[in-house]
C-alpha cells in the first residue's frame, strides 16, 4: 500500500489499482492498528509454541521386532535373554524404543509359514527367523518388504 500526502486535509491511498480518500490521520490510525495486530500475532505464535504439543503428537510408534522360531521356547530361555540384553548394548531397550514380538512353532513345522505370514501382517521392521532354514525360508515367503535376518549353517542361496 502507497500513501501519498496531499496538500490538503486529506490522504490518498493507492491500493491494488484503487485510489481512497481519507482524512488525514485515518492512514496513522489504520497503520498504528495494523502493527498492534502483527505485533499481537507473533506474540500469540511465541506462546504457541512454548505450548507442549497434545499428547497424540507426543506420542510416537516404536519399531517392532518379529522373532519366529521353529522350536518351543523351552530350554531357549538363555537366548531369549540374551537377545535384549544384545539389543540394549546397542541402545535399543525394550519397552522404551523397541518392541519384540516373540512367535514359536513349537516344533509343528506346518505351523511355521502362518507364524511368518502374521508377523509379516504386523507392523514389524525386521523379522529375525531362528530354528533352521524353514524358518528363514517361511519369511521369506511371507515378505519380500521387512528384512529378515536368520543364522543358517548351509548355504541359504542353495535352500532357497
């Protein structure tokens, strides 16, 4: 917006192509209450975000950890508290910002591919596949996003 000063008792505004006449002292006015204004909202945007965000954007979703074995957890009970105790020497604690989901087949080997294709279903970021190369073949099939992770003696190129 231009004001320009006329020599007599009023100002003229140019606005956007249009020319508005007023009494001198309505332009100050209408500056002075537009600088109230902008002053009012940077004020009111400091305080926004002073303010603590709602607790639904505090509120963030921990990556989740899929474990799938062939085998039941009995006498695995080393492993299984091993597996945190070696997530937490690399900064992640379970609870706090990671998540295990445990699924054992029990030794049913059939049981095996619905176990895969469940945690395949969740929202896990990796799905570590333990009890042999079904097992790590059965995610396989499941998923070919989540990256999975096993530890197999043979050659896994070879078993599929």
């Amino acid at each position: 917006m231009t004001c320009v000063t006329v020599s007599t008792t009023e100002d003229v505004v140019q606005a956007r192509g249009k020319t508005i006449h007023r009494a001198r002292g309505a332009t100050e006015r209408l500056t002075a209450m537009r600088r109230r204004e902008f002053v009012a909202l940077l004020g009111s945007a400091a305080a926004l975000s002073l303010r603590p965000l709602p607790n639904r954007a505090q509120q963030r979703t921990i990556p989740t950890i899929g474990f799938l074995h062939s085998q039941s957890p009995d006498g695995y009970d080393e492993m299984v508290s091993a597996f945190p105790q070696g997530l937490k020497e690399q900064g992640f604690t379970v609870g706090q910002n990671v998540a295990i989901e445990y699924r054992w087949a029990n030794n049913e080997a059939a049981r095996i591919p619905a176990l895969a294709t469940e945690l395949a279903r969740r929202p896990v970021a990796v799905i570590v596949a333990g009890g042999g190369a079904a097992t790590a073949i059965a995610a396989k099939a499941a998923t070919t996003t989540i990256p999975i992770v096993f530890a197999n003696g043979a050659d896994p190129v070879r078993q599929g």
